[in-house]
C-alpha cells in the first residue's frame, strides 16, 4: 500500500465514522476479515494463545488484543492509545424550537472546537438513537443523516463590520442554534424533529426515548497541494491516529505470532478530559489488563508483573508549523508537515514522554528507517494534554506521547500530511514487532 492510499483509506475511514458510535462500527467492520472475536463484559472469558479479541463499552469506546505466544507477566502489553471523540457541537435534549416560521436546534459545545469553523457548512447529524423495542426491551441503533441538514450562517458584514477585524465571536447560548426546517401552517418544532429522527432509525416516534446526536460536515475529506502531498478533513484529531494504530495491529507480519500481548485501546471523552466509564480515566482497560492477566495465570501478582514490564503509545495529534502564524511557537522546536511523527514533551506532565520512553521511541522510528521530530510548547501558552499521562499513571506504565502534525487543530476541516500518516503506521508496526 502506498502512502497515498493509506492516507486514502483513512479518509473513507473517517467519512464513514462521523460520530463516536461509528468510529466504533467501523472498526468491527475493519477486523471482520481478521478472526477477532468479540467479547462480552458480562460473561466469562477463554482465551487461547494466538487469540485475537476485542471488547466494545458502551459502543464508543474499543479495546482489541492480539494474545501473544509469552503470557503478560513474561512479555507485558505493548499498547497503542488513542481516542475516537472530536470536538464539536452536540444536540439538546429540548432539541427544536421555532422562532418567525424557522425551527432551530439547540447544541451544546463538546470539547473545544473552533466555532467560526462551523458557520456556513453543509452540517448534518450522526449518532445513536435509544428506544423500546416491540417487547418493551431497552435497545439501541446508529442513524446518521447523509444529507445536509442544518446550517450556521454568517451575519452579513454589513451587520458585522468589524468582523475582519475582531474576529467572528459566537455567542455560546444565543448564536449557536442550528437552522434546521422553515416550518408551514401548524408544524411544531419539536415533533417534526422527533419525526425525522425515528424515521431514520425505522422505528416510530412514541418508541423513541433518548439520543446521542453528533453535529457533523457532510463534505468529504480530500487530498489538496501542488503535489497532493497534504489531506483535509474533520476529526483528523483524532481519528489518524485510531487508524494509524489500527493498521499497524492488523499487519500480517505484526499478526504472526506475536511474543507480547499487543493492545489497541481507543477512548471516547478525551476530548472533554475522559472522566468517563468509557474514558481513559475509567476502568475500562485496567478491567481488560486484568482480566487478561487472570485469564492466561492463576498467580494474582501476574497483574502486576505484567504492568510492570508493559509499554504505552500514547497517539495524538501533534500542533505543526504555521509560517503566517510564528509568534505561537517556540522557535526550536518547530515541527513540520510530511517531516515525521512528533514526540511532544512537557515538563509539567501534560504530555507523559520522559527521556527513556523518548529514546526508545527514536530507537523504533530508526530501525523502521522513518524521520522523527520534537515538540515542546511554548511557556507562555496553555498546553493541551492526553490520554497518556493519565493512563500512564493509572496503570503505572512507561508512555509516551507522539502525533503526526497538523494544521487548525479543532477546527471543523483539519489538515495533515500524507506521508506522515504512513510514517506512524510505520513506526506503529516497528513497535509492536520489536
């Protein structure tokens, strides 16, 4: 596979999961073809050596394991960590409301998104729909609507002169409702929504109960540069790196026998700090360590031998170079498009690299013949944080933090580079054969 159809892939990948509940989906798509078999919390589990398994909570959230020939406590977990939430705008409970014949839907703000990003883009909706079933049964089902459905126009300069000025400023509350419907003779708002929503779920409307609904871009990512060397498209943060660590996994030579147990392990609620059952400060793959652990040893403290001797990558992206932009840098440690993954450290911990995770990092980007790049951020500015200090410290592993850079980070149409993408995979693959 070259690397722009790699980077190709990842563009299908990311145009088919516009919500969290479909990263998920997508990914046991993925693996159909390779033998994994899914497993069920509530249940015991019988695992062979060799063993490929993956284990879904609560649909967004999504770790796989390949069980290596050594048990955990002589060969430790080799883990890739990433997380399958972007920042963005999600649907109220109160969803519609009308104002002079135009239905609206409320949002709230999830995570940190550049709101101006989202102003006149053909947006839609994704997510999961909960509801009863015939038998009265609680029950689930994606839906997602293809088409264009809601709009955030601009107010026109000449009612907001000093827009190139000051910037665009979006009230959170009152300037944030999406266009949805105009509405005719005596449509409510409200029903006409909940009419949609059941109808794209093939259910009725009284069966509907509650929803998780993600405000997506309905426009397809695309390659772009004199050369086609750059891509563009939303939630590039962080679905590169769930899928650079997805590829790397399902490589023939990496599913050959491997001598460790190799985990990919990717959290929703990153984005708002993962304070979460399905989030990285959860239990979620402690529980699944353990259990593994239990499963291939009767002795308790192999749980912590196996920890003890493990490893993890924490994947996501990283901030690259803006020439029209300097000032937001720290001169000597500028990192740049298509020139390979970043390491990103911090002396505060916002980022879990240290010096031995760091070396070895280089070392696996060395034999895997890729360049690597390092970042810090500048002291004057807030630095953004991970999913690998806290499960470094949860799990009480050596981590380290790396990205491929990019461009608008947040932003509603994000851009990186091609051949970076396929130097993570590669660096990724390094790893888990290592």
């Amino acid at each position: 596979m070259t690397a722009k159809q790699r980077a190709q892939h990842l563009l299908d990948f990311i145009d088919t999961s516009p919500s969290p509940w479909h990263v998920v989906a997508s990914i046991e798509t993925a693996i159909q073809a390779f033998q994994f078999v899914r497993l069920d919390e509530t249940a015991k589990w019988g695992l062979q050596t060799g063993g490929r398994y993956y284990v879904v909570r609560d649909d967004s959230s999504i770790v796989l394991f390949v069980l290596g020939r050594k048990t955990p406590a002589d060969a430790g977990f080799k883990i890739i960590g990433a997380h399958t939430d972007s920042p963005g705008l999600r649907i109220r409970p109160n969803a519609a409301t009308a104002s002079d014949g135009l239905a609206r839907l409320g949002v709230e703000i999830y995570g940190g998104p550049i709101l101006a990003t989202f102003t006149d883009r053909d947006l839609s909706l994704a997510g999961r729909v909960s509801y009863a079933d015939e038998q009265g049964e609680l029950a689930h089902k994606l839906v997602r609507f293809e088409q264009p459905l809601l709009r955030l126009p601009n107010l026109a300069i000449h009612m907001n002169r000093g827009v190139n000025e000051d910037g665009l400023k979006l009230h959170k509350q009152n300037e944030l409702p999406l266009l949805f419907a105009q509405l005719t003779g005596d449509q409510l708002p409200h029903p006409y929504f909940l009419a949609l929503l059941a109808q794209a779920a093939g259910i009725s409307v009284s069966q509907v109960l509650s929803w998780d609904l993600a405000v997506y871009d309905t426009q397809k990512g695309a390659f772009w540069g004199a050369n086609q060397e750059f891509y563009a498209n939303s939630q590039i943060d962080n679905l590169a790196s769930c899928h650079a660590g997805l590829h790397a996994l399902l490589d023939d030579t990496v599913l050959s026998h491997p001598e460790s147990t190799l985990v990919c392990a990717f959290f929703d609620h990153e984005e708002i700090g993962s304070q979460s059952h399905v989030g990285a400060a959860g239990s979620f793959l402690a529980d699944v360590l353990q259990r593994i652990s239990i499963a291939t040893s009767s002795d308790r403290e192999d749980t912590a031998r196996a920890l003890a001797q493990s490893f993890l990558i924490s994947a996501d992206m990283a901030h690259a170079y803006h020439p029209n932009f300097p000032s937001a840098y720290d001169a000597d440690h500028k990192v740049f498009i298509n020139k390979g993954p970043v390491i990103k450290s911090n002396a505060n911990r916002r980022y879990s690299s240290e010096s031995i995770s760091i070396a070895r990092f280089i070392q696996w980007c060395e034999e895997a013949g890729i360049p690597y790049q390092r970042y810090s951020h500048r002291s004057d500015l807030p630095c953004g944080s991970t999913i690998g200090p806290m499960t470094s410290a949860k799990l009480g592993i050596r981590s380290v933090d790396v990205g491929c850079p990019m461009w608008a980070m947040h932003s509603i149409r994000e851009s990186a580079g091609v051949q970076d993408h396929e130097s993570m995979v590669r660096v990724l693959k390094q790893f888990f054969i290592d």
